[in-house]
C-alpha cells in the first residue's frame, strides 16, 4: 500500500469511527427497519456442511448481529469479525460472549496491510459494510479473493441503488455509496451462485444480495 492508500483508509476509518460513536447506541434498535435481507442471505448459503470446522469472516461486523446467527447456524466453526469502529465491536463482544471460545474480534480495517489471511477462509461475509468502504471497496473485493480458498465462498448483501436523488443524497449523508456499483466488479471475480436484487419499500431502493465462489 502507498502512503496515499495509507492515508485513505485511516481517513476512511476515522470517519466510521466518529460516526459509530453515537450510532453503536442505537443501532440494533433502528436497523432492522432497513438493513433488509441479513437473515435470508444466511439461509441461502450453498452447501456450507454445517458441522464442518469452517472459517468464516465477517469484514464490518459491527453489533455481532451475524455473528451471532454464522455461531449458531456452524456450530463448529471459528469465526473472526473485523471493525474500525470500538464502539460497534464492544456490542458484538457482549452479544458473542457465549461463543468467545472461536470468535475473534479485530479492531482493524480490512484490507490492513500487515496483516495477511492468504487462502484461510471458506466463507467471507460483507453485510452493508462494502457501500460504506469508500473508495476501498473494489480492492476489498479483490482482497477476500486471496483469502478464501479455491471454491471458498464470498456473501455480499448491500445496498444497491435507487430511483430517488433525494434518497441517493440523504444516504450519501450517511456515508453510503448507492450506485450499483458492487455487482459488475463482484461478478468480475467470482463465479455466481446466488445474484438478487430485491425493492425495499416498494422501490425506494433496492439492495442486493450476491453469493458467489472463487473457482477451484
Ligand atoms: C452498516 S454497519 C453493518 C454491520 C453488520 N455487518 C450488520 O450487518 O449489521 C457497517 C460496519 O462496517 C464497519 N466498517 C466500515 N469500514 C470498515 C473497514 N474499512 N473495515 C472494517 N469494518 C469497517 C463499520 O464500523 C460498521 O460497524
């Protein structure tokens, strides 16, 4: 990484990190009313052998809200959440104490240069955390695709865009890119399994959900 890219994802990172400070204490409360399609891209995971001592990671793994349900949907997997934010991963800590025996909290920004998962994982999550990664995304992306191992698994549910300038802006407030431009660099790299692209509120939205693999 050059000192510009350096640069960039410190920034990137301080800025999720101011803005999580408040937003950590309301988060569970308020996301379930638009953070739609976490719990359907879990269920639709591909022949994922549940008992298997599986890696997973989730990158932006925020309240442990996934990490939760990736704990007891694997029962035997390790699995390892990443964040910039402290706030958000002192939540996941409290809401995975059960499970802290194979989970792994890091407070670092994916993508972190000196730190290397070459091949480790078979599955990657990404949940509403890539539209927020600007502009880093396409090379985090890329990234997971050296992490996983041949016929490892990403899964990306996001944001993907709307009709609305009004709500592209309002979002765009909130640190979310909403441009649709997630899918053709996602289906660049990976070979899809599952690619869906579903209405919130009648289409004043649409977020996408995408499972694809890393050929073998
Ligand atoms: C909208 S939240 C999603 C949280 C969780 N995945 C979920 O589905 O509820 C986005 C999360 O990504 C984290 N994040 C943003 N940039 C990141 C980066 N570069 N590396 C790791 N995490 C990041 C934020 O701190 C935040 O917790």
């Amino acid at each position: 990484m050059d000192l510009l890219q350096t640069e960039r994802v410190t920034e990137q990172a301080q800025t999720m990190q101011r803005y999580y400070r408040l937003q950590s204490k309301i988060y569970d409360a308020t996301r379930w009313t638009f953070l739609f399609g976490r719990k359907r891209i879990l269920r639709e995971l591909p022949v994922l052998e549940q008992n298997a001592a599986l890696e997973v990671l989730e990158v932006g793994c925020g309240t442990g809200y996934n990490l939760k349900r990736l704990a007891l949907r694997f029962p035997n997997a390790r699995l390892t959440g990443m964040d910039v934010s402290a706030d958000m991963l002192e939540r996941s800590t409290k809401r995975t104490t059960q499970w802290a025996d194979r989970i792994t909290l890091l407070e670092l920004p994916y993508g972190e240069a000196n730190l290397s998962f070459q091949g480790k994982f078979d599955l990657i999550l990404f949940s509403y955390s890539l539209t927020m990664i600007n502009p880093q995304w396409a090379a985090l992306i890329a990234q997971a695709k050296q992490d996983l191992k041949p016929g490892g698994i990403i899964a990306v549910v996001d944001f993907f865009d709307s009709p609305f300038p009004w709500f592209k802006r309002h979002m765009a407030k909130n640190h979310v890119r909403m441009e649709g431009h997630l899918l053709p660099v996602l289906e660049n790299l990976y070979l899809p399994a599952n690619v869906n692209i579903r209405n919130a509120y009648a289409g004043v939205w649409q977020y996408l959900i995408f499972i694809g693999r890393v050929g073998e």
